[in-house]
C-alpha cells in the first residue's frame, strides 16, 4: 500500500502547491493599501544583471498610501526608477536624491472591481490546477497493480475528498481578498 500513499501525498502535494501560488498572486494583487508586495517582482537592472528590487534597496510603507525606496547605492536611483516605470504596476516615481517615493493612488469603483475579477480568474486557474492534480492522481491509481478494487475505489474517494476540500479552500481565499479588494 505504500504506492498508494505514495500517490496520495504527491497529489496533497500538488493541490497545496497550486493554493500556495493563489496566495502569492493574490499578495500581488493590491486592495487599496501600499504594501511592499507590489512591488516585490520588479527586476532591476543593477550592473548588467536583473536584480530583485529588494536586493538594492531597502522597500518599506511608511503609511498606507506609500512606498519608499531607499537604495543602498546611489547610482541604482535611476535603474530602479526606470524599472518600476517598465514594469507597468502604474506607479509614478518621484525621487528626491536619496528615496525614490510611489504614491499608491485610491482605487477607484471600477478598478477596485477589475481587481475583484483577477482575483477571481486567479482562484479559477487554481481549481483548475487542483482538478488537474485529482486526475493525474486518478490515473497514478489505474496503473498499480495488483491491488483490489475496493481499495481502488477507496484511495479515488480520498483523492476525491482532498480536492473538494482543496476547491473549497480556494473559494475561502477569493472570498476573504474579494472583501478586501472591495472594502474602501
């Protein structure tokens, strides 16, 4: 039966992976506060090579409607107001020397909604991914052998089970960033 624990764990493993990946993209996804997640993806071109922003500059939110950066080298100022300008988070950088400021403007009604409905396509690509760890689960089952049916049955119950719970999981997690997104 260790095959069958076996299987099971590798599509537990998949479906958490994939909710794993909600939230990370969901954190990306602002809901009206500065947060330094916004700009955690940004590249910098720091001597030739891309550079994560937070590896040349220190990000902080000093209250909620802004972002500071403050690079540790001087010279990175303007690569790194150049990135956050290419990276089209729709920023507007100002820098006095020193800092480089981001303003996070209010959401507005409809782009409060646009990001309720990527958030949501989000959640759906993320059941998707668990539906589609439940299948190659379930195909993982029909090539043992040996094993009895009922236990067959049993295991694709299990893996059945765990993707309810995975779906539902998800639904939980649009719910709670859809409030957020939402409230003003």
């Amino acid at each position: 039966m260790e095959e069958l624990d076996l299987i099971l764990e590798s599509v537990k493993q998949d479906m958490d992976a994939a909710v794993k990946h909600l939230d990370h993209a969901f954190q990306r996804i602002r809901a009206g506060r500065a947060s330094t997640t916004m700009v955690q993806d940004v590249m910098v071109e720091y001597y030739g090579a891309p550079t994560p922003i937070n590896q040349v500059a220190n990000v902080s939110v000093p209250d909620a409607m802004t972002i500071s950066i403050q690079p540790w080298d001087r010279t990175a100022i303007n690569a790194i107001e150049k990135a956050i300008i290419n990276s089209n988070l729709g920023f507007a950088p100002s820098n006095n020397g020193e800092n480089i400021i981001l303003n996070v403007p209010p959401l507005t009604e409809e782009r409060r909604r646009e990001l309720a409905k990527q958030a949501k396509a989000e959640a759906e690509q993320t059941k998707v991914t668990v539906r589609n760890a439940r299948q190659d689960g379930l195909k993982e089952l029909k090539k043992l052998e040996g094993i009895s049916e009922d236990v067959i049955k049993g295991a694709e119950a299990d893996i059945q089970e765990l993707t309810d719970k995975y779906v539902k999981l998800c639904d939980e997690h649009l719910k709670i960033k859809d409030a957020e997104i939402m409230k003003v």
